[in-house]
C-alpha cells in the first residue's frame, strides 16, 4: 500500500510540475507578444459567391491591444461616400493579413501612411487609399473582392500586395467556418488529429497563446524535413491558377474603365536577403503580373538593406512587417505612383 501511495504521489507531483511549467510558459509567452487567435467577431459568412467571409461591418474591437474597427463596408478604415465625390482620387488595396495589419494601428499600416503622404501637399484635390484587406484571403478572393465590392468606389488605381501565400485562402479560416456552419449547431475539433471535443475546451484553448505557439513550431518542423509551404504553393500547379486566374480576372475586371494596376511583392522576413531562399518565387509573380500588364514593386530590394529582426511586428512572425516596414512599403508605391503619374 505503502509503495502505491508512493507511485500516485509521484504521478501528481510530476502532472502538477508539468501544469505548473505549461502556466509559466503562457505567461512568459503572453508577456512576450505571442498573438492568441483571432476573435471570431470579426469575421462572419460572406453572401458573395467565391467568399467564404468577409470583415464584419460596423464592429469594434481589441484584439491583442489593438482596436479594430470596421466601417459599414467592412474595411479597416473612416466612412466613404458613393458616389465618388468631384475632388477625389481613391485607390482600391487589395491583400491578405499585411494589409488590414490588424496587430498594428490603423496609423502605421502603409495603406494609411501611403494617403498621408499623397495628401501631404495638397490644398484642393483630396486622395483616399481604401483598405480592403482581409486576413486569409488570397489572389483568388481579392480578385472577387475587386468585382463584387471595390469597384463601386469608383478607383482611379488600384494596387494589389502580394504575399507569398497568396495562391490559397488560408486553411485555418476554412477550418474555422467548417466548424461553425451557417446552419445548425456548432462543431469543435482539435485541428491537427481532426478529434471533437467540446466547445468550451476549444474556445479556452483558442485563448491560449502556448497551443499557437507549439503548433508553430511543429509547422516549422514540418516545413523543414519536408520542404516549406511557400516553396510547395508556389510550385502546385493547382494552386498557382489562382493566382493566374486571380491576376487576369483583375485586369479583365480594371480594363472596362481603364484603371492601372500596380502588384507589390512583400517578401518573408526569414534570415536575411543574402540568403533568401524565395527569390524564384517572386520572379514568378512578377512574371504572371507582368504578362497582363502590371507594373511591380518588389520589396525584396526595399527591405535589403535592413535588419530584417528590425521589421517585425515579433520574432516569430516572418509574414507581417511592423511600423518600419510598412513605411517602406508606402515609399514605394508613393514613388512610382509619381513616376507613372498616377497620383495628382
């Protein structure tokens, strides 16, 4: 008897070590910046046919201390009248996570720095730069987005930030709406090993940093012994028509009323540009955006000479540019915006 109490002691002593690590590594994460998943509140069911979602509109909220906020169109930005007002220019920006950058400010995000700066000098003529990134969406989604909802805004440009995981809309948003039908009651998973569990489990995990930040990691793992993701997207012929069809349908969609296109390529902030390993990747978008007549930025070069540890929002996160980043990024377009006299 004496031995068994001594075996079940041992096994509480090691599962309460083991919980009580797994706590100190959440608040050492916390205190770190590692980013919890997203609030659904932001997100919900799209009435377009090819969107999954959309932006939620009119909705507030902070999500890792930011505030977000949505105008009745579901952009991350101030009201807009329609029809286009006589002394406005506006250009449309299409993209993914990097351009809603919902862990910056609306303040920092270059599509914001980009109108500040086209209206730094400006008395009269008045020029707006509409924000309609959505977090997952990729080159096909931006594409329906520019059909279905841009284009009644009337752009006189519109610019399209390509990241390298463009050709898919991300997995985890269609995980997320898989497990919460339009319809009937709500399923939960553990994504990875597909095991249902209950809701309030999977919500209290959700808000957990340390699941976010160990998935991560075995993605990285994963990427290694088997090839990243960029590579493997960027190299499926299925996904790659995304693209191709997505960077048509935008000419097709932008030629009716003659608006140019400009693609930015934002590059992963991984190592240094030395030994950048994607440059084939970009080649690839600039040859598809080229083809149907885009001029591009590639901010592979904009971005060399900096610590690429100093334009990140946090370490372990290669995608999304911080404050700096996104300046450049405005730079860029801002200069050949001029260059090409697309800006008044």
């Amino acid at each position: 008897m004496r031995r068994k109490n001594h075996i079940l002691s041992g096994i509480l002593i090691s599962v309460l070590t083991t919980l009580l690590l797994l706590a100190i590594m959440e608040v050492a994460l916390r205190i770190s910046g590692q980013k919890a998943v997203e609030q659904p509140v932001l997100y919900y069911y799209s009435n377009i046919p090819g969107l999954l979602y959309e932006h939620r509109p009119n909705t507030t909220l902070i999500q890792n201390g930011i505030l977000i906020s949505t105008n009745p169109y579901g952009m991350r930005a101030g009201n807009y009248t329609l029809p286009k007002p006589r002394n406005v220019r506006r250009i449309v920006v299409l993209g993914d996570s990097v351009t809603s950058s919902l862990d910056l400010d609306i303040s920092d995000t270059f599509p914001r720095i980009l109108e500040q700066k086209l209206n730094e000098k400006q008395t009269s003529n008045q020029t707006e730069v509409l924000n309609f990134g959505v977090n997952g969406y990729g080159t096909r989604e931006e594409a329906i987005t520019l059909k279905s909802k841009a284009m009644a805004f009337q752009p006189d440009v519109i610019v399209v930030a390509y990241v390298l995981n463009d050709p898919e809309i991300s997995t985890s948003f269609i995980s997320y709406f898989t497990q919460r039908p339009k319809e009937g009651k709500r399923i939960c998973k553990i994504h990875i090993i597909r095991l249902p569990i209950p809701c309030v489990a999977r919500d209290l995990i959700d808000s957990m940093r340390l699941p976010t930040f160990l998935y991560g990691k075995g993605v990285e793992v994963w990427n290694n012994l088997n090839g990243d993701y960029y590579t493997r997207v960027s190299q499926s012929e299925q996904s790659w028509q995304n693209v191709a069809q997505g960077f048509a349908s935008i000419r097709e969609t932008a030629k009716g009323d003659n608006i140019p296109v400009v693609v930015v390529i934002f590059p992963l902030l991984y190592g240094n540009a030395e030994h950048y390993k994607w440059g084939w990747v970009h080649e690839k978008v600039r040859e598809e955006a080229e083809k149907n007549g885009f001029p591009v930025i590639d901010l592979l070069d904009s971005y060399s000479p900096y610590n690429w540890k100093d334009l990140q929002i946090v370490k372990s996160d290669i995608v999304h540019p911080n404050r700096k980043g996104q300046e450049i990024a405005a730079q860029e377009i801002y200069t050949l915006l001029k260059e090409k006299r697309l800006a008044s």
